[in-house]
C-alpha cells in the first residue's frame, strides 16, 4: 500500500503545474515592447504593431516607453525567453562608435526584423541655382566651404548623411548643428543653411508650398512616398544610400524557435495592406526583413559608417 501511495505522488508530482511550465507553448503570458519616448517614430511602430501581434499571438503585447537607450538596455539584459522585445533606430547600432555604450547591439541583441524605413530627402533652397543632384555637386565644388547643410545632433541619421554625401562628392560643405530636424528644415526655409537631410513630414509640405525643392531620395529604391523624386544615385551620386530605419529585438539567446515565431507574425503584420498604408501616411516605408537579412544588413552598415566616424573623429554631443 505505501508503495502504491508513493507512485500516485510521484505521478501527480510530475503533472504539477510548476514543473510543466517550461514546456508550456510560447507564448503563455504577456509580451513586452521596450521603445523610446511616447510619439517617438519607433513608439508609433511599436504602437502599431502591438495590437496585432497580440491578437495573433493570443498574449497581451504592452509598450513600455523608457527615455533613450535605455529600452534597449533594458532589452539586452532582459532574461532571453522571448517576453521582452525592443524597438528602435539604427543609431543603436552607429552609436557605438560614437559614445561608450552600456550593451553590444550584435552580442546581446538577437534581431527579428528591420520595420520601417523614413527615407531621408535631400532638400535645398529655391534660391540655390541647382536642379538636380549633380548641379549641387558641381556648384559645391565650385564653392568649397560656402555651402551650409543643416542637421541635428552628431550621430543622427541625416547628420551621417550629410557626411556620406561629402565624402562620397569629395564637395566641401559645413554642417549647421540645430536640436532637430524640424529646426533645421526652418532654417532652410529661411535660407539660413542651403540644404538638409529630411523626412519627407520635414520637406515635403514646404516643397508642395513652393519654399522648398527636392532633389533625391537617400534610399536604395525610389520611395512610394514619393515616386517622382529620384535617389540620389541615381540622380548624380552613384551607390548613394542613408537610411532612418527602425529594428525590433530580442535579448541574445532567445531560443531559435521563438525568434522564428516572432519573426513570422511580426512579418505578416507588417506586410499587411492595413499596416502599409497606416505607415506611408506617417512618412514611413516597411521593410519585414528575416532575422538572417537582418544581421546582414546590421552587419554591412556597421561597417561603412565605422569607416566614415572614424576617419572623420566624430564624437556624440
């Protein structure tokens, strides 16, 4: 009887909730979505892809906003089981070359997939007798040191962009710093500076309004955001490309199937028909990368814009 007792707690003890847990289906609670300030870009993207991943995920998918880097921080150092994610700007991965950062964005981050794009335009001032991308680079160079392009803090997407552009035309222009986008498309409009890097929300409007001219797109692809404007490789700068992308993440060791998981839900939703269009009214293209083309291209941009802060001794403001 004692040894008959002894088997039934032995089975009901292997059929305990508590030590059932770890082969319990992903996902079996809620999911964290660490992003940067409320109404930051990667915050609308995360605000966005939320709902939907919930819904096909069957958990609750909650943004949580942290100032900064420290969603990614906290990101990195999260336990790798696939409930906390983060999303943010590819500076996250320029910044390291530019200030000491408190986590690795190759080793303690595992990619799932690049989001969204905000194409970078270039933008110029009516008044600067130029009409396309090769009449701006040979006015600069006929002009070395007179032309001004605006932009905000070192490191920023259209700040590189402007050095790209420099180094890749061997033009000499000097960069206006101004605390934003936003400041700097002002300044352009008032001729303070001859020419930004610019989200179409930035330049478009003033371009429709006559106060502004677009001269290309950084991107690889002309945008859908605005067809008619060529890239700027093609336009004058052959294999021209800056980009303002956003990355969503895990901790380093997520397991392999969960990324895969994560990876194809997340992809459905951003190719969405819904999800597009939401994206492209808010100024942003999808991308839905693999994990796989992700660490690829993470890995390739790292390197160009390794070279260029480098050569350039760029340091964060």
């Amino acid at each position: 009887m004692p040894t008959r007792l002894f088997a039934w707690m032995l089975l009901l003890t292997t059929m305990a909730p508590g030590t059932s847990a770890a082969a319990q289906p992903y996902p079996a609670k809620p999911i964290r979505i660490l992003a940067s300030q409320p109404g930051a870009q990667v915050d609308f993207v995360a605000r966005r892809i939320a709902p939907d991943l919930a819904e096909r995920l069957g958990q609750p998918v909650v943004v949580d906003n942290r100032p900064g880097y420290i969603a990614v921080d906290i990101a990195a150092k999260a336990q790798p089981d696939g409930y906390t994610l983060a999303i943010y700007a590819s500076s996250v991965w320029i910044s390291v070359f530019l200030q000491k950062m408190p986590f690795d964005p190759v080793k303690d981050l595992a990619p799932i997939t690049l989001a969204t794009n905000a194409p970078l335009f270039l933008f110029t001032h009516p008044s600067l007798p130029v009409a396309t991308v090769k009449d701006l680079i040979a006015l600069a160079k006929a002009r070395p040191g007179e032309l001004n392009y605006g932009s905000s803090s070192t490191g920023t997407s259209n700040h590189l962009a402007g050095l790209l552009f420099k180094r890749m035309s061997g033009v000499d222009i000097v960069r206006i710093p101004y605390k934003g986008t936003g400041q700097a498309a002002m300044a352009l409009v008032a001729n303070q500076v001859q020419m930004i890097f610019g989200s179409a929300a930035a330049g478009m409007p003033q371009v429709k309004a006559g106060r502004l001219r677009v001269l290309g797109v950084g991107s690889s692809h002309r945008s859908l955001l605005a067809p008619e404007v060529p890239t700027i490789s093609e336009s004058g700068l052959p294999g021209y490309e800056a980009a303002s992308l956003s990355c969503m993440w895990a901790p380093a060791g997520t397991p392999r199937a969960i990324i895969t998981r994560l990876s194809r839900e997340i992809l459905r939703i951003l190719n969405g028909t819904d999800t597009k269009e939401k994206f492209l009214r808010a100024g942003l293209e999808t991308l839905a990368t693999t994990p796989e083309q992700t660490a690829a291209y993470i890995k390739a941009d790292m390197a160009k814009w390794e070279k260029i802060i480098k050569e350039k001794a760029i340091h964060s403001d």
